[in-house]
C-alpha cells in the first residue's frame, strides 16, 4: 500500500511541476504509474489467497469438528428447556388450585415470565471478562455447574422467593453459555460449515424447547427442574472431549497448542500452516491496534448498531411471545393449546434444519428479508383474524399462521442475527460486541414479557400481533438497506468489514 513519503512525491509533483525539470517529471509520472500497478497487484493478490484458504480447508476432516460442535450445544439445549420450563410453570402456578403450594398472583407471574431476560443478559455480559480469561471451555464447564445448581434450587422450592431464585440462578447460567458457545463454534469451524454451525447452535435451543414442552406433557411440573438440567449433566460427563479455541490459544501465546487444537480437528493430513498463519496474522494486527481500540470507533460502532437493530427485530418478531404466553392465548380458543404451541416449536426447529442448507447456497441478506416477510404476513393474518367471516376457516388460522411464523423464523429472522452476531464483529471486537447484541435482544424480550398482559388490555392480542407483523416488516427494509454481506468469507475479509480503507495510490493522486 501507498506510504507517506510516495504520497508525499506524488503530491509534489502534481502541484509544483515548475520546480521540476522535464526528466524528472516523466521519471516521477513512471513511478506513479508503477505504483498503482503494484497497488493493483496487491489487492489481486489479497483476493486470491482469501478465496485459497476456501479451497485449501476442502481438503480438512470434519469428523472432530462436528464432535466438538455437539458437545458445545448441549448447554444450549438446557437454554431452550428454561425456556419451556416457564411457559408451562406459568400457567400451573397462576393456578389456586395446583398441588405445590406456591401461587402466583398477576404481579409475581409478569415477574416470574420477564425477569429472566436481564438476568440472563447479566450473565452474558460477565462473559466477556470469562471468555478473555478462561477460555471457551472453561465458560461453558462453569455455565453447566450454574445451570445445574439453580435447577436444584428450583426442585427443592417450597415458596416463591425459592422457586424464583433457583429459576434465576438457572437462567444467569444460560447467559454465561451464549457468548462461548458461538465463538468456540466460530473459532474451530471451517469457512463453509460456520454458518451451519452457527444455525444448528440456535436450532438447539428450540430443541430444548420442544424437548422440555413435550416431557412436561406427561410429567408434572414440579420435576421439569431435573429435566431442565439433564443436558448440562451430560456435557460435563463428556466435556474432556472438548477442545479449547485455537484463536484463544494463540492470543495467550499458546501456538503450539494452538497448532495441536487445529491438527486433532482438521485431521492429521490436514497443513495447519496456512491457516495458523493467518490466526497470527490477525492477531498481531490486533495487537499493534489495541491502543487505538475504543467502544466509540466506528469499528466497533457499525457492527454494534447493526446487530443491535437486528435482534431488537428478532426479540419483537413475535416468536417470543407464542413461546411465553402461547399456552395462555390460545387456552380458550384451541382444545389442545399445549400440542399447538409444541407444533410451533417443531415448525422453528425444522426451519432451523433446513437452514444450514440455505445458508450454503444464498446469502445472509436475502435470506432474512423473505423470512421475515413471511413472518411478517403470518403474525398480520393472526392479528386479522377476527375479521373473517368463515368460522370454518378461522378455527384453522392458528394451526396455519403458528407454523407458517415458526418456520419462517426457524428458516432466517432466528438463526441469521446469531450467525452475524459471530461474523460482524473483528478478533479484538468479538466479545464485547456479541455481548451487546444478546444484551439488547434481552432488554427487548424483558420490555415486551413484562408489559404483555398490560398492553393485551389496551390493544387487545389482535393488535399484539399486528405490531408484530410491522416489526417484521421494518426489519427487512432495515436489512435490505443497512445490511453487508459476510458469506463465505475468509477470517481475513470478515475483519475488514468495517475497517477504514486505506486509499490506493489512484485514490491519493486524485485527492492531489
């Protein structure tokens, strides 16, 4: 790239050409003209090792890494199950007459509900600190032994203060998880299975979800705390098997362990160079730039309000809303409300297998605009629905609408932010802006629990649905505007999203 002192050359002999003979004239105007074929060069050059690194990872095991991938996302299946956990409480102990001796009058439920979403932020942002200190591992071994002692506690509740603190306890632990889960996912993955990856991470929450809301079918609530916890006991019986970041490693001056992590995931004939190479280049880079590293670089900025815009359209999409309050909403309405929320479930997870295969094939952006756009007509038909005549018809809106919504969101408005959220944000950025991102869909989804019985006297559910449906409509003219691409883009090109450019030598001559 162009240097001070060629700029300077340049610059000279474009404003003082008087000065300068006739020789030196044409010598300088050669030398510019080889600069920025050098300068041409260069980029050409950058391009083609960007997309080799693509090509050279084809010939990588990926055996290991799919080994590793479902280890870390069991914690994130006891994710979903709290979730379940509470919408199936929810209805059980607003109820006088239940067995456990614990009721909860309007105030305490909009608690018990929405309370768990700051929490569980809190969690994430304490992450930060635990991701740069002990490591991707480390976080999710401790994650599981928060999670397990909060579902203890829940267990053995004999009141609300108890029962709610154990709940808690759970969800802070859930938080702890989010942060390492997806960077140890994007840090031992291959360049063409990081968003299959970072999909199927999500996808398992909602398999948690459907695992715990199908078992509190058959059993009672008052052991679902054991069955919430049951997959953190698991991935602590098999957490030896877990390999920790090779990035991490590296930062730590680890490279030879870092080296060792790459070789057991890749397989032994797999060269580590190249891509160790690259690590260490990035993270030399990072370290020459952690002067400069501040919150309020547009680096860090950019990324940050994107992400922050798009979970802020995800946690409003509505899909938060049926997963809560669905058992409730449709209690009068449906003859089985549980097996429809549990069909809305089963219709988000099987989007969130089908959406690895379209992450492959197209691009982050058009896949989030259609999903959301189907969300978005799915949440109006909802909302609309009492101004169909047919009663014939309306009896199977919601069976229609709900899986139309939980598909949509499993195929694009859920698992695309997540996959980002690990993309947007550079080395040096990554933990700080993964944090604000959950932390806003947190404040979001805490906002819109804990007034929802408030605003469904206001405006009624038909109208709860309706904004919905203009949230989701937002949120893709927001992508469709706002939105950069990352697919298939190498560690390199995705650290140079948001990076100020360096001006080419063309660029400078034309400013001179």
């Amino acid at each position: 790239m162009l240097n001070l002192e060629r700029l300077f050359v340049c610059h000279h002999a474009f404003n003082t050409p008087r000065l300068c003979s006739g020789h030196t004239n044409k010598l300088l105007h050669h030398r510019q003209v080889h600069d920025f074929q050098h300068d041409l060069i260069l980029t050409e050059t950058e391009v083609r090792m960007e997309n080799s690194m693509l090509k050279h990872q084809q010939t990588a095991s990926t055996t290991k890494i799919w080994v590793t991938a479902v280890l870390c996302m069991l914690t994130n299946l006891c994710y979903g199950a709290m979730m379940a956990y509470i919408a199936v409480a929810l209805p059980y102990y607003t109820d006088i007459n239940n067995k456990s001796g614990i009721f909860m009058e309007h105030e305490a439920s909009s608690w018990f509900v929405s309370l768990n979403q700051p929490v569980r932020m809190t969690g994430t942002l304490s992450a930060i600190i635990l991701n740069k200190k002990l490591g991707r591992k480390y976080s999710l071994i401790l994650s599981s032994l928060v999670i397990i002692l909060g579902g203890i506690l829940a267990y053995f509740a004999t009141n609300f203060f108890v029962l709610m603190s154990g709940s808690l306890l759970a969800h802070f632990g859930s938080g702890l998880v989010v942060i390492p889960s997806y960077s140890l996912l994007n840090d031992i993955s291959i360049i063409r299975l990081r968003g299959s990856l970072g999909s199927m991470n999500t996808l398992t929450m909602y398999a948690g979800y459907m695992y715990g809301l199908g078992i509190g079918m058959f059993i009672s609530v008052l052991y679902l705390p054991l069955v919430m916890i049951a997959p953190a006991l698991v991935f602590l019986a098999f957490f030896w098997l877990l390999p920790e970041s090779p990035i991490w490693l590296a930062s730590r001056d680890k490279t030879e362990k870092a080296k060792d992590v790459l070789t057991y995931l890749r397989g032994r004939k797999y060269n580590t160079d190249p891509e160790m190479k690259e690590i260490m280049g990035i993270l030399k880079e990072n370290d020459q730039l952690q002067k400069t590293k501040s919150v309020c670089s547009k680096e860090f900025l950019k990324p940050a309000c994107v992400t922050t815009m798009l979970f802020f359209f995800q946690a409003g999409a509505g899909a938060d809303t049926l997963s809560y309050f669905g058992i409730i909403i449709f209690q009068e309405r449906i003859a089985n409300e549980s097996l429809l929320v549990f069909l809305f479930q089963a219709a988000i997870s099987l989007g969130y297998l089908v959406s690895p295969y379209i992450m492959s094939r197209i691009n982050r952006r058009p896949q989030f605009i259609t999903s959301a756009m189907m969300m978005g007509l799915g949440m109006l038909v909802l909302g609309a629905e009492n101004f169909i005549p047919c009663q014939s018809i309306r009896d199977y809106i919601p069976y229609i609408c709900l899986l139309v919504t939980g598909l949509s969101y499993g195929l694009g408005v859920g698992p695309v932010p997540f996959v980002l959220m690990s993309e947007m944000f550079g080395v040096k950025y990554k933990s700080e802006g993964m944090a604000m991102a959950i932390a806003a869909r947190c404040l979001m989804a805490f906002t819109q629990l804990k007034v929802f019985a408030d605003v469904e006297d206001l405006i009624g559910i038909s109208g709860i649905f309706l904004c919905h449906s203009l949230i989701n409509m937002i949120a893709a003219i927001f992508v469709f505007c706002v939105l950069p691409e990352t697919r298939n883009k190498s560690l390199s090109e995705l650290e140079q999203i948001w990076r100020p450019k360096e001006p080419t030598t063309k660029d400078s001559n034309q400013k001179a």
